[in-house]
C-alpha cells in the first residue's frame, strides 16, 4: 500500500508483530493505528498520529489504507478508536465493514 504526494513517499503497512497499521513517511514512522484481533474482524482501538506530522492528514490516510487492506483481507471492523469511528461515519463506503460483537477485554 503506497502513495505518492508531493515528493513524499507514503506507505501504509499492517505490523501484525506490534498489532497495528503504521504509516510511514520518507522512511520515518509518522503514526500508528493499535488493533487488537477478534476472530474474522480487527477492532482499532487507538490512533496517534507523531510529533511533526500532525495537521498534514496523515491519520485520514493511515485509517483509509487500513480499511482498504482490512476489504481486501475479507475481515469486519470493531471501531472503538474515535478517529476511526468517526473516519467511518464521515466516508459511509466503509460502513460495510463495521460488525457487532463483544468487545476486547
């Protein structure tokens, strides 16, 4: 998962090690979406975008390329993350994903 703007090469990687998606700016980790798996479905339960990144949509791309590889991975989404929950209601394309079910302990 990569993009181009600017100059800048954005990629967007699942860290199954550290459980969470990071987003990776010309080679420096600008932010982090925590997940914790669930059979079928990742519940995202925190996001955080790093110092010097902030204000340049770094989290809007981090949770786009997330959701996109979480599609393509045939799995659901428990969005207890405020950012993500709010991603998702702001861009209702990926409302599909959202599941129901317990929640992490």
């Amino acid at each position: 998962m990569s993009t181009h703007t600017q100059g800048d090469e954005v990629r967007v990687v699942d860290n199954q090690g550290a459980d969470r998606y990071e987003i990776w700016s010309d080679g420096k980790l600008a932010g982090f979406a925590n997940y914790r798996t669930r059979p079928g479905r990742l519940v995202f339960v925190h996001t955080e975008t790093e110092p010097g990144f902030e204000g340049r949509g770094m989290a809007s791309r981090l949770v786009q390329g997330a959701l996109d590889d979480v599609r393509r991975r045939g799995l659901g989404v428990m969005p207890l993350c405020p950012f993500v929950a709010s991603y998702i209601k702001d861009h209702p394309d990926y409302q599909d994903l959202v599941v129901s079910g317990e929640p992490p302990a």
